[in-house]
C-alpha cells in the first residue's frame, strides 16, 4: 500500500502539477497555430497541431523530473536508462501513424489520427513512468481535441480549397478570363491551374484549385455544370493538403 501510494504523494502531486501547467501552454501554442493552417485550408488544422504539440512537451517534460519517476521508488542506473525505451516506442508509433496517412487525389486524410495514435503512446508513456496526474488531464485534452475542436473548427472563419475538374471539347474551350469570371460569379477565386490536351478525344481538361474564404454557391455551380451543354464531364471534390 505504501508503494501505490508513493505515486500520489505530495512531492509527486507538485511535480504533475507542473507538468500540467506545461500541457496547458502547449495547448494553447499548438491550437494558435493549427487554426493558422486550419484556416488556410490545411489538413493539419487545430486538432494535429494540439495534440503534437502536447506530446511533445510531455515527452520532454518528465526529463525534468527523473527522480520522480515511477512514484520515487527507484534509482534508475544508466544501464537501464527508460529514455531508450521511450525513444524505441515513439519511434515505431511513428511508422504506425504513417500507415493510417492516406493521399486520396488532392486531399490528405488521417493526419488527425496519426497524431491522436501518437498521442496515445505518449499517454501510455506518461503512465508507465508513473505520471498519473498528467497522463489523465493529456487524456482529457486528446478527447477534447478529437470530439470538440473538429466541430469548432467548422464554425471558425477558414478558407475553403476546392479542386474542380473541366472537360471540354476542343472548339469550345472558354479563355482564362472566362474561367475566372465564371468562378467569380459562385464566390470563388482560381489560385492555381493546369491544362491538358487529349488529341486522340479532342478535349481539354481543366485542372483547377479554387479557393472561397466568405460565401460561396458550390451547389448551384455544380447544378449549373451539370446542365451545360459545353462542358463534356466535371469533377468537384475538397482540396485539404
């Protein structure tokens, strides 16, 4: 009994404390800077750079504090450093959270997870060395960052990145300035293009990346697109990289 409770002794308390006041910053740092490349449009937005961030600090907080680890109760010689053990985990959690990042044509998917399996590891690190106080608020702010920030995001002026694809036939290729008028004319704006000529079909295909950051009628542009007798076939999807 007095063993377990050496991991909520005063001395132990403080030092969770303190690292719960280094979460704290870190939450605040990585969410000023997700919303930064969350409002460009980015998939890395609040929730990745939140939960990174904060893994980080955890992981380079309890340094700080070696004599705490594991409730106080152990000397831990050189030969059996546990900062190799940890370096060995966050390293394969890093191949793992790689394997769940999937490009799917201009749009980047599963950053959020891989971080919030990073963030896992970390947790479980945290709690391995005898950080109880500080794994519970990491895991507190991790499920605040992946149920409650996805939303408020959403509702956070951002810019919104579309990627539109046009195909015409050959005589009825609108000019640049069309093009931009007509995406106007929805809310949106081309940042970027390519062009492509197919001679075998005698079509052009359009590639472009528009961009909104107010209101924009993408439904009504899809209707319109639709029901156009010049353009041949069109793709519209979320552009987030």
């Amino acid at each position: 009994m007095n063993m377990l409770m050496a991991y909520w002794s005063r001395a132990e308390l403080i030092t969770n404390g303190i690292l719960l006041l280094h979460l704290f910053g870190a939450t605040g740092v990585g969410l000023l800077l997700g919303y930064e490349r969350s409002y460009h449009g980015r998939a890395a937005g609040m929730r990745t750079y939140a939960l990174v961030c904060v893994t980080s600090t955890l992981l380079t907080a309890i340094n700080g504090f070696p004599g705490h680890w594991f409730g106080g109760l152990v000397a831990t010689p050189a030969a059996a450093d546990p900062t190799r053990s940890i370096q060995g985990i966050m390293t394969g959690i890093g191949f793992l959270g790689a394997g769940v990042i999937i490009k799917d044509g201009f749009t980047i998917r599963g950053v959020s997870t891989a971080a919030s399996i990073w963030t896992t590891a970390a947790i479980g690190v945290i709690i391995g060395v005898g950080f109880y106080g500080a794994a519970i608020s990491a895991t507190l702010v991790a499920l605040t960052a992946m149920t409650i920030l996805g939303k408020i995001e959403k509702f956070l002026p951002h810019q919104k990145t579309m990627h539109l694809s046009l195909v015409y036939p050959k005589d009825q290729v609108p000019t640049s300035e069309e093009m931009q008028e007509c995406m106007s004319a929805y809310g949106f704006e081309i940042v970027d293009s390519s062009y492509e000529y197919h001679d075998e079909k005698r079509q052009f295909h359009f590639d472009l990346v528009i961009q909104t950051s107010g209101r924009h009628r993408s439904q009504l542009m899809v209707r319109d697109l639709s029901t156009s007798h010049d353009i041949v076939e069109f793709k519209l999807s979320s552009s987030r990289a």
